[in-house]
C-alpha cells in the first residue's frame, strides 16, 4: 500500500509518501500563483527518484491553505487535523501544538489517537508568521533561513512596541538606522512573536508534552524563545515543516483501508479574509447526494458531482469556490423566509456554515 499526503500551504508546498506505515519519501517546494500546478508539481518531486508515479499511488489526502484545489486527490482534510495527526506519529504523548505557519499561527490540542479537541488561530495579522519574518530578513538584508541563528548571536534585545507587519518593519529600520546590531533587533522581534505565541497557547492549556510544527520551528532563535516564555522544551519532529503532508498521508492510508472516523474528512469550502471568515463545510459521511441543496440555494453554489468513480456527493461549485463572500448571502441573510436555506433543507444534516 502507498499512499500519499500533499500540504499546499500559504508559502511552501510539502509532500509525503508512504509505503506501509513508513515514509518513503518528503519533500518541500515554494507555493506558486497556481494551486493546480503547485500541486503537480510538488507530487512530481516527491515521487522523483522513487520509480513511481501518480498512478502507483493507492490514496491521496490533500491538506493546506490550497486543499480543495489538488485535482488528484481523493479527499481533503483541514491543516488542523493533519498537524495533530502527523505529530503522533512521531511523538503519541503530545497534547499542545504550535503551528507556526506562512501566513497564520495556530494552538492546538489533541488527544492520544491525534485528534483534535480545541484550537485557536492568529490569522488576522501577518505579524509572527513566515510571510512576517521573511519581510524582516529583507529589511535586515539577511536570508531568511539565517534569521534565527542570527538572533542568537545577540547580546541584548531590542523591545518591540509591536509586532504588527507594518510597524514592525518601521521599527527595524529605524533602530538599524541608529545603529543597534540585527542580532539584537532580531531577538527583540523573536521574543515578542514568543509571547504573542505563549497568549495564543494559553487559550488553548499548555501541556507538558508540547510541540512546534511548520516551518518557523527550523528557526533555532524562535524555537529557543518560546521555550522560554512556554518553559517546556518542544518535542521537535526531524522536520516540522511536512508535519501537515505526514498528517494527510496517514489519513490516506486509513480511508484506502477503511479505517478512521470520517469527522476528519469534512470538506472545508471557503477561506479567511481581512472581513470575516467564509466556509461552507459538507459531511460525506453523512451526505446522501439528495440534491436538495442545490435546488434551494438561490446562488446556485452546490451541486451534485462524483469525483474519481466514487459515490456522489454534494460539491461547491468550482466556480463558487473563491467567491462564497460574494455568492453566498450568508447564514443569516438568506432571502426572506428562506434563511439558511442549504442547511435548513438537508435532512442529513450534512452542510454547516461558517460566516
């Protein structure tokens, strides 16, 4: 059995093979403007070297920023799911995750099989994320991959008022401009991104087996700091960045066997903007395909497809996909006398939204 998990993420595309319950092989690639392409393109690394192809592939699970757009994948399951899952697999004690990612960070907690139980995300702000901390490398005139080792060398750190991307920036340059050391400028922006993430984690409840994934967890000087402000030494997997494309590749090899629990295969439609958050959420383990939800939807979103020869299932609308803000009236604006329409007609209840 070989099955395969595939991270698009908001900076970096991650994939992971797997042969038998080992990983076979992983790799890391930069995000391009095209999910469907990255996607290939990622999928094709992975299996470079390997002698396989896609066709050898048993089972594919998208994860990632970029998930419902992976066009040979058999399923999608959220970035959430996937991390708590693929740190078990390294380390089956952890309760507490970190997730520094591109564009967000999260605070998870997980339970011994790997699921979910609670989760908060900072994804409002750019600051502490690595979109963040490559614009300070710039700045700086470092390459990001040097920041961390880099803060280390520091001596005394610099306080930052803030780390909003914005200000932050204007921060850095003014104290370089006096002529404080980037070490020092460095250390003061990793320890005010460690303490954004220490609040972020407390929401959540900080236990003793506690870890960082994504890829700011190979940043020795922000791991270093939030160690000290958590005061728990991370459990660190040999590379946190393709903990999501583990994660989705061990939901592959359940769904091929026909093991797990379909609450982790909910397909997550939508997406997180500066106005709000919009997802459209469907059940497969609980769709029937009725159709019911397309005939009521008076912005034709839905409709009833199967994808790769299996049962149908009710589907966003490609074309929808990247429009729900615009499409969808939303939960509580639904034209008068039919709100919430899509999931009001569901018998299965199989549609949740969040808007």
């Amino acid at each position: 059995m070989i099955v395969a998990g595939i991270d698009i993420g908001s900076r970096g595309a991650k994939a992971v093979t797997m042969k038998d319950g080992k990983i076979l092989s992983y790799t890391i690639r930069d995000t391009g403007p095209e999910s469907v392409k990255t996607s290939y393109m990622v999928a094709n690394a992975v299996l470079e070297g390997t002698g396989l192809s896609l066709q050898d592939i048993n089972y594919v699970v998208a994860t990632g920023y970029g998930r419902i757009l992976v066009p040979f994948a058999h399923e999608n399951v959220s970035e959430i799911s996937a991390h708590a899952r693929g740190i078990n697999f390294y380390y089956p004690s952890v309760r507490t995750i970190l997730d520094m990612g591109g564009q967000d960070c999260k605070a998870i907690s997980c339970d011994e099989h790997g699921r979910v139980t609670n989760f908060v995300m900072n994804d409002k702000c750019a600051g502490g994320t690595g979109r963040f901390l490559e614009m300070i490398a710039e700045v700086l005139g470092f390459k990001v991959q040097e920041i961390g080792d880099a803060s280390l060398q520091s001596t005394s750190a610099i306080p930052f008022n803030t780390i909003c991307a914005v200000f932050a920036k204007s921060e850095a340059i003014s104290y370089l401009r006096q002529g404080i050391s980037r070490s020092d400028i460095l250390a003061g922006l990793h320890d005010a991104i460690a303490v954004r993430c220490l609040n972020l984690l407390k929401r959540v409840g900080i236990s003793k087996d506690f870890t960082i994934t994504g890829g700011i967890a190979k940043n020795k000087g922000m791991v270093a700091k939030v160690k000290e402000k958590v005061e728990l030494e991370p459990m660190l997997a040999p590379d946190p960045q393709i903990i999501g494309a583990l994660g989705a590749a061990l939901f592959a090899a359940e769904r091929y066997q026909g093991k797990g629990t379909r609450e982790d295969f909910k397909i997550h439609y939508g997406y997180t903007d500066a106005t709000g958050n919009y997802f459209i959420v469907i059940d497969n383990a609980k769709c029937n395909a009725c159709g019911k939800c397309v005939s009521a939807c008076p912005a034709k979103i839905f409709e009833v497809v199967s994808e790769d020869h299996n049962e149908p299932k009710a589907v966003v609308a490609d074309k929808a996909r990247k429009r729900l803000s615009i499409l969808c009236p939303g939960l509580s604006k639904c034209p008068k006398g039919r709100e919430g329409t899509c999931k009001a007609v569901c018998e299965a209840e199989a549609i949740s939204l969040t808007w």
